[in-house]
C-alpha cells in the first residue's frame, strides 16, 4: 500500500511540517507501505517527489523543486494525487491544511486520509470557535475577548476598555487560526497589548485576547474514531514565562515529563475534559489536548490540536510512546483509523441511496 505524505504548505508552521515529515518517513514500516512525496510550497504549488521504499538518509530528500540544476520533482496538479491502493497522511500544521482545506478537498476527490474531518478541522483550528463550542459543554477555559481586525481598525479605544475591563495583565495575543505559538505575544501594558495586537494581525484577521494566569502546561494526547483512548498527561517543564516558535522548535529547548507529576484526580479530570473536547468536536483519528494548571489544581482547555506536531521531539508522539505504542506502530494504527472512517463513511453513502 502506498502513504501519499503531504507536508509543507502555506502556512507560518511550514518548517515544522518539514520536521514532522522526516520523523514520519524514519519511523514508517517499509516492509508494508511505500511513500510518496508531496510537497507543498509556501506559495502553492504541489511538487511530486520521489517514491521511497526504504527509510531516507537525510532531510534533504525533502526539499523538493522541479526548476533548475538538481531538480527532484515534478509540477502536479493537487488532484493527481488521487489513485487506488494508497491513504494521504496530511502532515500539515496551521491554516490551509489543519483547518479544514486540505480536508474538503481530499473528501471531493474521495481518497481515505489520516485524521480529523472537514468540520472538526475547522472548528478546532479557530480558538474562538473552539472555546463557543466547548463552553456549551462545561469545559472551563480561561477569560478571553475575542477581537476582529475591523473592530481593532475602527476603535481601538473601545478594545483597550474593553479588554482592559473584563481581564488583567499580563495578556496573551493570539491569531484564531495559528499553532506552534505563532504570532502570539504577551503583553504587560496597554503599549504592548497595541503591538501584540497589530502583530497578530500580521497572521489572521481573527484575534483572541486571553488572561494570563501563572500555570503549568500539561497535555494529554488522544487516539480513535469511535472507540476514544487517551494517555496519561505530559508537562511541559517551563524555566521561561512563554516559549516561543524558535524555542519550540528551532532550539529544541523544550523539557517534557512524562506522566506529569500531578495528583491523580488531576490526570482523570484532565483525560475526562480531553475526551469529552474530542468527541464533542468529532474528532477522528488524533488530537492533542492542552490545559493549563493552576497552584490549586485548576484545569482550563487552552486549544486541541488536530495535527500535533510529530517531531521525534514532539508532545504527542512521546506521550504515546510512554504509554507503551512506538512511533511507528502509532503511525500504522493512524493508517487503519483512516481506512476504517474512509470505509464507514463509504458504507453510510450505500445505506442512505438504497
């Protein structure tokens, strides 16, 4: 069978895709599966690459380009990547591949894919329409003021009172549809919440303004379409107040223990909030759930993420990993869950035609 990988893409965590991919292509079981490349650049384009059979030497095989001296790939049209025998696993982090596009489009040229669905991605990449959904089920989160780019051009004053009258300093900047810290900004003052906000701006025109609270960072990484199973819960080990998009992933600086040492009533709230997040979503397939703790074991949803981050390094595969499932049968149980809603949903479009 063939894994058509898509990584790349439009979005600010386009190097990040880059890292995930190459973790995917060490790990995956060539005595089943072949992989075929698909890059997409920051520009758009889909550049197809070569077709490997064995674990790849290093990064480069990659970075992918079909014009000039050493040109590795070939120019493709987005729809070409659909053929029999084969599942897409979208290695795609942010917008214009976490949020729903890639998913639509994989559903209209009927190919089975890793991962949540249309609706799921999209609503679980915007965090402000995440926290309307998860607030109808009682899942607590932290204050927040959503903001849109029009309202902040039109009156900016009325955004500093309005913010400034339901939350405290510090405060978190964060773009709706950006992961991996991108374009987020902690602001102390009225100053820096100006210029947290035209930063974020930068990377979407939907913004949320969160209150910033003293916690620990403690994540929970689930698995499974109908039959749902989470892990016990990982922290990040923070020695800063905020890590950034370099720390996280450029530096390689983040400390993570795994199970994180919290009181047991903790971990099950923590996994109970992470499933009922899931599901309420409809998630498939995989998600991250994040959470932050406060010094009185107060839990709040920070966002759920349908396509962690799956560096060797990275939360989710590591949490897996220490639940007793290896990166590369975690990818294998990834492709069946695939298959499985692929098929399920082929099954229900028989039943409601007859």
């Amino acid at each position: 069978m063939k894994i058509i990988l898509l990584y790349g893409g439009q979005s600010a965590e386009h190097d990040v895709s880059i890292l995930s991919a190459y973790s995917v292509l060490s790990a995956v079981y060539y005595n089943y599966y072949q992989v075929q490349l698909i890059y997409i650049t920051k520009e758009g384009k889909w550049v197809k690459g070569p077709l490997l059979s064995e674990k790849p030497v290093s990064e480069e095989v990659l970075h992918l380009h079909w014009e000039g001296p050493g040109a590795k790939g070939q120019l493709i049209q987005p729809c070409e990547i659909k053929e029999d025998d084969a599942i897409v696993l979208p290695m795609l982090h942010g917008p214009n591949g976490e949020d729903g596009t890639i998913q639509g489009f994989l559903e209209t040229i009927d190919m089975p894919y890793v991962g949540a669905g249309v609706m799921t991605s999209a609503s679980s990449m915007d965090k402000i329409m995440t926290k309307y959904i998860l607030y109808a089920v009682g899942i607590p989160q932290v204050p927040y003021v959503p903001v849109l780019k029009s309202q902040w051009k039109e009156n900016p004053k009325k955004i500093f009172e309005q913010c400034e009258g339901t939350l405290l300093y510090p405060m978190f900047v964060k773009p709706a549809n950006m992961g991996s810290s991108v374009g987020i900004t902690k602001a102390y003052d009225r100053k820096e919440l100006q210029e947290a906000l035209n930063k974020a701006y930068l990377y979407d025109s939907r913004v949320v303004i969160e209150q910033g609270i003293e916690a620990r960072e403690i994540e929970v990484a689930i698995l499974g379409n109908e039959d749902v199973r989470t892990t016990l819960p990982g922290e990040i080990i923070k020695d800063v107040a905020f890590y950034d998009y370099d720390t996280k992933y450029i530096n390689n600086s983040i400390k993570m223990q795994i199970p994180a040492h919290i009181p047991e009533e903790v971990q099950t709230k923590a996994r109970e909030y992470a499933k009922v997040a899931y599901t309420t979503l409809g998630g498939r397939g995989l998600s991250r759930c994040d959470f932050f703790l406060t010094n009185k074991n107060e839990l709040f949803l920070n966002e759920i993420n349908t396509m962690p981050g799956f560096t060797q390094f990275s939360m989710y595969p590591s949490l897996w990993e220490k639940t007793g499932l290896p990166y590369g049968d975690l990818i294998e149980e990834l492709i069946q869950l695939g298959l499985n809603q692929h098929s399920q949903k082929k099954r229900l479009h028989v039943d409601v035609n007859e």
